[in-house]
C-alpha cells in the first residue's frame, strides 16, 4: 500500500524549519518564496531534505500529495522572508519563484528549470530540457546546461558558459557574454550592453546578435560556413581575418565564408562589430 506524505511544518515559537520527505519519479519540485535566498543542490537519495532560516511567527508549509512537491510560507501579517537550503535529487525538475527580492541558485540538477525573481539575482549549473530563467533586477548566470534556453533580465547582465542547445538570451540594461556554446540556433540581443559569443558556427545553423548602444563581438570558426550580414550606424567594423565584402550598402553589408550555409546577423546601432577567433573574443574585451 503506497502511503502519500502531506508534510506542514508550522513553528510558531522555532525560528529553523528541518525537514526531509521522499519523492518519486514524476514529481516536480516547486519553491515560493517571498524574499530571502533559495539555494537548491543536488544528492543522491530520492528525498528532498528542506532547511529553512526564518522568523518565530513564520510558517513554512510543504505538500507532497500530488505530482508537485510545493513549499512556502507565509506569517500572521501575509507574506514571510525566508532563506533556503534544500537538498533534491538531480532528475527532479525545479520551479522557483522569488518575489520580489529572493536571490535563486541551483547546482547539480538534470531537469528541467524554471526561475523567476524580480530583485534577485539568478544562478543555475547545470540543467536539461527547457530551461527558464527570467529576473527584473537581477543577473542571471547559466552554467553546464543543455537543451532549450530562454535567459531574460531588464536591469541586469546574462552569463551563459559551456551550454548546448537553442539559446535565446535579452536584458535591456547589461552585457550579454555567450562563451563555450555548442548550438545550431542563438538569439542574443540587449539595448544598453555589450554582446559576446565564442562558440560553434554550425552549418544551416541561425545566430542573431542585436545591441544598440554597446559592441558585438563573435568569434568565427576555422572553416566555417556562413553568411554574414553586418550592420551599424555609427560604429566600426574590425576582423581578425580577411573578408570580401559585397553587397554593400551605406550602413549594411553581407559576405560569404565557405559555403555560406549558416546565417549570422550582426547588428549595432551606436557600438562597433568585432569578428574574431575562437579563445579571442573574451581575451579583447578584457584588455579594453
């Protein structure tokens, strides 16, 4: 006979909550979390072991009756601010929300995850599957994923290291940095920061680089098979190799490596477009 855990850890006088329940396969795990930090790695047991930092009047409340495992808490007078450190296997996918002020990191994971804050800043190793990370006012740093990327901040910078996949990747006021990427689709764009991508250039693949007041700068394979379309309005346009320009226009132009199968758009309103190779992209930008 299966036996369905419904933990509440309500502790009116204690101010730790420490708990740890099984889960099994098909479960999600969702964390709420009003301000505070979340901080979620990975064990290899099949049980999520909660604890959790907080004030004498706060209730952590955690439900494992369904197929998704929720924790929050709440106080007398409605929300309550609480800091996390939550222990999860690595299969188990994650959801957390922060709201406002939570700052999010996860380690070890294997699923799917989602996050959203709106203060806080958000930072993610590892990862498979659909992979969300979308802040207001915080940065969010990606590391060691693979699958479907979508990375979104306005006031804050995105860092995405050795992950493979689609990766689609906007803030409105931060720097974009794209190093070690294995990915045949990429969509970076910001409209006050810098963009900078050292990855694979895959034949028939898709890469889009977009900043209006800040550089693009992109590092190009050996042997690569592109076509590049560069555009900018008051910016300079620099290569570390050779490149026959054609089809130019007073602020656009186009130019073919090899077959010319992949298509790059390069684009910068008020910043210069830098083509480099592999390894010299970040190397640059940091002597600048």
């Amino acid at each position: 006979m299966l036996l369905v855990l419904v933990a509440v850890a309500r502790l009116a006088l204690a101010q730790d909550t420490d708990t740890t329940f099984a889960v099994r396969q098909g479960q999600r795990l969702d964390v709420s979390d009003f301000g505070g930090s979340v901080v979620i790695k990975s064990w290899r047991q099949n049980a999520v072991r909660v604890r959790a930092t907080h004030g004498s009047r706060d209730y952590v409340t955690i439900a494992t009756d369904g197929p998704t495992v929720r924790i929050s808490a709440s106080s007398r007078h409605g929300p309550a601010m609480v800091d996390y450190e939550i222990l999860a296997p690595p299969w188990i996918p994650l959801s957390v929300s922060g709201t406002p002020s939570a700052e999010v990191t996860i380690e070890g994971t294997e699923a799917e995850v989602t996050v959203e804050t709106v203060e806080g800043s958000i930072r993610v190793v590892g990862g498979r599957g659909n992979i969300s990370l979308k802040s207001v006012e915080g940065e969010v740093t990606l590391e060691g994923a693979n699958g479907h990327i979508e990375l979104n901040t306005v006031d804050g910078s995105i860092s995405v290291t050795d992950c493979s996949g689609d990766i689609a990747a906007e803030t409105v006021d931060g720097e974009i940095t794209l190093l070690g990427i294995e990915s045949a689709d990429v969509d970076a764009s910001s409209v006050d920061g810098s963009i900078e991508y050292d990855g694979t250039i895959k034949d028939a693949g898709r890469y889009r680089f977009e900043s209006h007041d800040g550089s693009v700068s992109v590092s190009i394979p050996e042997q690569a098979n592109a076509t590049i379309s560069v555009a900018t309005f008051s910016g300079d346009f620099d290569s570390s190799f050779p490149v026959t320009i054609k089809d130019k226009q007073k602020h656009r132009f186009t130019f073919t490596l090899g077959t010319g199968t992949a298509r790059l758009e390069l684009e910068s309103f008020d910043g210069s477009i830098n083509l480099r190779r592999p390894g010299q992209v970040h190397d640059q930008n940091d002597e600048e």
